[in-house]
C-alpha cells in the first residue's frame, strides 16, 4: 500500500515555473515506477512524465519535452515535477501515481498505475 500526497501547484503567469512534489508513505516506494498525468476539466486525464524505480531513466509527453523535468529521492519518498516555460494550455489537476516496473514507453495510460495522489491544480494565466 501506498499513499500519494501532492503539493506546489498554483496560480502562475505564462512563461513561469512550479515545482510539484509528491510524497509517498510506505517502505516500498523504490519499488515502483512513478508517473505524473494531468487532467483539465472535461477532458480524460493525460500522461506527463515517468520514472524508473533508481530514477535513472526517464520519459515525457512530447508536449512536455524540455520544458518539465521529473526526478525522485528514494530516500526522502519523493518525486518532483520541476515545471519551466509553462503555457495556459498546461493548466490542470495534476495528479502523481505510483505502478508497477516495465518499460516507461508502456507506462503511459492511467490503468497501468495502482495508486493515486489527490491531486494539485495548476492554473497558468496568459
């Protein structure tokens, strides 16, 4: 079992920054893949970003490539979403989860993770 807690979302302009932290309960963090996804209103929730169990392996939507970084501290139970060069079409609920390993390209759909944070707005004005 693990519990998701996110923090650091908020009102920004365009062009600005937010870094997004996701802290995890439990003593088996290390184990799992951690993702990021988003979701606006009315639309499905979207992949962002995942990382592998040591955090040396990496994959982003296109829409994200060189603008967000995610990163994690198996010590702390942390993972981070460190967002730059943000857009109005960025704004959403995001949500952190947690799921088993594989292959990061295949980690993509929501049903492929086993827990859920409750997620943190993100509202970036233009």
């Amino acid at each position: 079992q693990v519990e998701l807690v996110e923090s650091g979302g908020g009102l920004v302009q365009a062009g600005g920054s937010l870094r997004l932290s996701c802290a995890a309960s439990g003593r088996t963090f290390s184990s799992y893949t951690m993702g990021w996804f988003h979701q606006a209103p009315g639309k499905e929730r979207e992949f962002v970003a995942a990382i592998s169990r040591s955090g040396d392996s990496t994959y982003y939507a296109d829409s994200v490539k060189g603008r967000f970084t995610i990163s994690r501290d198996n010590a702390e139970n942390t993972v981070v979403l460190q967002m730059n060069s943000l857009k109005p079409e960025d704004t959403a609920v995001y949500y952190c989860a947690a799921g088993p390993a594989g292959p990061l390209n295949l980690r993509t759909w929501p049903s492929r993770y086993e827990y859920w944070g409750q997620g943190t707005q993100v509202t970036v004005s233009s």
